[in-house]
C-alpha cells in the first residue's frame, strides 16, 4: 500500500481493490475468478504457426512463445500502429495477446491458479516510423495481468518497436511465469 492508502486505511476508510473489496480481502479471489469478474475466460490455446509449442515449463517456470491478437482463428487486425491502427485499437489488441499468452501458460502450469507471478512481460508492436508510444500499448496487456493477479502480475517488461511481426500483427506479447511447485 501506498503511505496514503495507509493513511486512509488508519482512519478506519476502506479502501477498494479491484473487486470494491479492500485489498486484504483480493487474496480471496483466484485468477479464475478475477477473470470472470471482468467477463472473460481463457481462450484455446492458439496453434503455433510454425515449428514451436505455445508454451514451455521447465523447474517453477514458464515460458511463452509470442501471441498475437487472434480471437477464434481469426487475426483481429493487420498493420503498424500509428498508421493503419489506431494506439488505443492496438491497447485494446495487447489485452487480447495477454489472455492469449495466459491460455497457454496456464495449459502448461496445469491450471491458472497453478501460476503463482508473473514475472516478465515482452511486448512488441508493428510501429509507424514515427510511432514513439510503444508502452502505453503493451499497457494493455500490463493492465490484464495485474487486473487478474493482483500484485503477483505486477512484473519486470520490456516494449519493442518492430517494423513486422508475423502475419502483419500489430502487437505480440510473451511472458515468464512462476508456477506453484
């Protein structure tokens, strides 16, 4: 908590997480839950386009491979960001990479509750050469995992300007996750 949220919380006021509940309260709720509170579920793990699995666990660890915004086979959208998508389309595509990214580590952790952090997020995005806001993109996803998480999505990032990514994606987001032994 912030010292502000602790001056609050002294003075008996209740302070709101994500669930209107205050914080100490937000351990009751598990990813699967706090997922359906914001009105999604995991989807299929997409089919790797080439010769890679979607996701790897080795020790208390997974990786994934890059995702990309597919919803039901199908590519949301195609292009750069800053040109032929908007950033706040391209925001709302990172979402998507991020529940695309959380399929697949949790079909290789066992569960969504079997992960335990996440640890590391690499976003990249397709930018117009003069696109210069790469992280508020890849916010998005951030948003996601924290939202789903609490503070074991809050993670290490990095964003990654591209000139391409694969099937002219916009964004493509993986990560690192601690799984439960």
């Amino acid at each position: 908590m912030t010292s502000a949220s602790n001056d609050a919380a002294d003075r008996g006021e209740q302070i709101d997480g994500p669930f209107g509940a205050p914080p100490e309260h937000q351990a009751d709720h598990s990813p699967e839950q706090r997922l359906a509170a914001l009105g999604l579920t995991l989807p299929p793990v997409t089919t790797p386009l080439a010769a890679y699995v979607p996701a790897v666990r080795t020790g208390n660890y997974v990786y994934t491979a890059g995702q990309i915004p597919v919803v039901e086979g199908q590519l949301l959208a195609t292009g750069k960001v800053g040109a032929e998508v908007g950033a706040h389309e391209a925001t709302a595509l990172a979402r998507t990479c991020a529940l695309n990214a959380l399929a697949a580590a949790a079909s290789a952790a066992g569960s969504l509750s079997d992960i335990k952090r996440i640890v590391k997020v690499t976003g990249f995005v397709a930018s117009a050469h003069d696109f210069a806001g790469q992280a508020q993109v890849v916010n998005g996803a951030s948003e996601l995992l924290l939202e789903v998480f609490g503070e074991a999505g809050r993670h290490a990032r990095s964003v990654i300007g591209a000139a391409v990514l694969p099937l002219d994606a916009p964004v493509e987001v993986e990560l690192i996750a601690e799984v439960r032994s």
